[in-house]
C-alpha cells in the first residue's frame, strides 16, 4: 500500500473515532448544550424542573387533573439493562401490563406503562432539593382523533428516592411492585413537560410524587453505581433542571380525586342534613 492510501486511510479512521466521541452521550453542563437545538430551545416545555411549592406557579387543582385508576401488578423477572446509553432501564415480561387513567379538564385519558428507569441524582428538584435518585415509570397512550388533547400521549410518574435506615422492598431480588406507591389516593406535583433526554419530546403529562420512596444506603450504592458505570461526572445521569416559562404546577390530592358516591352514603348524608334542617325550624 502507498504511503498516500496509508494516509487518507489514516486520516479517515480518526475521524470516525473522533465522530464515536462527539456523538458519545454525556451529561456535562457543556454536553448537554450539545444535545439538540429542539433540546435547548426557548419553548419553556421542557424537564425536568425545580417545583417550588410556595411558588404563585404552584395551583391548587380545583379537579382539573384527576387520577382516576391505576393498575399495577408484580413486575416479574426484572432485569438491569442499559439502553441507546442514556437509559438505565429496568426490564420485565410483564411491563406492558399496568395502566394509569387521568382526567384531565374533564376528560379522560387512559395510559400503559412502556418503561421504567433510573436517574441517579434525581432530575427532578423539591423546593431546590435533589435526591439521590429517581425512577421513571413510562406510560403512552394512542391519541385519538376526537382527544381534546392532541400532544401528550406521554405520561411519566417520577418517584425520588431517599435514603432510610430500612432497606425496601422495591429494590430487593428480581420482581419489583409499585402498586402501593401510585394509587388514586396517592399525592402528586402534576405539569406538563417533555422527555429528559434527546429528542425532548414536549409530549408528557408529569405526575413527580409528593412523598419520597425510601431505600437504604447500600440500595441506593447498587443504583449508583450501576449509573457510575457509565457516567462518572457530577451529573451522574441527571439532565440540569429547566425554565418553568409560562406553565403552571397542579397539586394533586385524594380530596382532588373524584370520589363515587354510595347509595348507603347518600341517605345517610341525607339523614343528616334533614335533622340539621329540622333543628333550624324548631
């Protein structure tokens, strides 16, 4: 081979190489302004977000969002994968399976759980504070031609996780129940946002849980070393909190959550009120 073909070959292999390292997903300050003009543009949609519960942004719902079922059996034969770098994913048989219905100004709208993963710190922020890690459940919809709402066939439940002196559950063996921690009477921060890597899609109703899920040290050790794996920096694999803009948080409450009233309920309550009536008139 000439010493010219060696050098054009040469030339050519460095920069794929140098092609493979910028195109290497990362979580840096200055990666992340790297990940897309969609990504970094001012729409003020995206995720993840600081919710500042005394903020004028922080609204009380008023039965605008609504959680009106959910359904969440065991997850089976969980494993740890990793997926296209960005996601540490937990994967089971059965994750199709689950369902989360919202009504949201009225109407209603029913999800399937596609996915749940792992960031650790968490992205999402409580009055300024991170934790250590967050997990992601991942739910879509199919946007139907009469759907008020013609852009979020996403919806996302965040769960921060904090350390405790107990070890939990969630995070022992290879099955993984979530059912006690979403539920209709189960309180929520809710917004609208995006997906919190490229391409952030501004396609997701957000439901952050208001209590933390706890986990001990060393749980929380296994979750962040399984991300150090792939992400040494200080970022570990949290993207940098966003602008909420123009948007609004919704607090989410069992008093916001529509209630089916009982027949039995009912001529009680009626009793009651025909006895107060009944007193006024004496």
């Amino acid at each position: 081979m000439s010493s010219m073909k060696i050098l054009i070959l040469l030339i050519t292999l460095s920069s794929i190489s140098l092609t493979l390292q910028a195109s290497k997903p990362s979580y840096t300050n200055s990666a992340q302004a790297l990940w897309g003009d969609f990504c970094n543009s001012n729409t003020n949609q995206q995720s993840p977000i600081n919710i500042m519960t005394n903020s004028k942004d922080y609204m009380n719902n008023n039965n605008y969002i609504q959680v009106v079922s959910t359904s969440y059996p065991v997850l089976n034969s969980v494993e740890r994968k990793t997926r296209d770098n960005y996601h540490f994913w937990f994967d089971s048989p059965d994750v199709t399976k689950p369902s989360f219905t919202m009504k949201k100004d009225g109407e209603q709208y029913t999800f399937g759980l596609i996915d749940f993963h792992v960031h650790c710190g968490s992205e999402h922020r409580i009055n300024n504070k991170q934790y250590p890690c967050e997990i992601h459940l991942v739910h879509k919809r199919t946007i139907g031609s009469g759907d008020r709402d013609q852009q979020r066939d996403l919806l996302v439940v965040g769960l921060l996780i904090e350390e405790s002196a107990n070890a939990n559950p969630l995070f022992e063996g290879n099955s993984m129940d979530f059912s006690s921690y979403v539920k209709t009477d189960t309180k929520f921060h809710y917004y609208e946002g995006g997906l919190t890597t490229p391409g952030c899609n501004e396609s997701v109703n957000w439901f952050v849980r208001s209590e933390t899920v706890s986990a001990s040290a060393s749980q929380l050790a296994s979750l962040t070393n399984w991300i150090k794996t792939e992400y040494t920096g200080a970022n570990g694999n949290a993207r940098n909190v966003l602008t909420l803009g123009n948007r609004k948080v919704y607090k989410v409450e069992p008093a916001n959550n529509t209630v089916p009233v009982s027949a039995g309920n009912l001529v009680a309550t009626m009793t009651i009120v025909m006895a107060v009536l009944s007193l006024l008139f004496l």
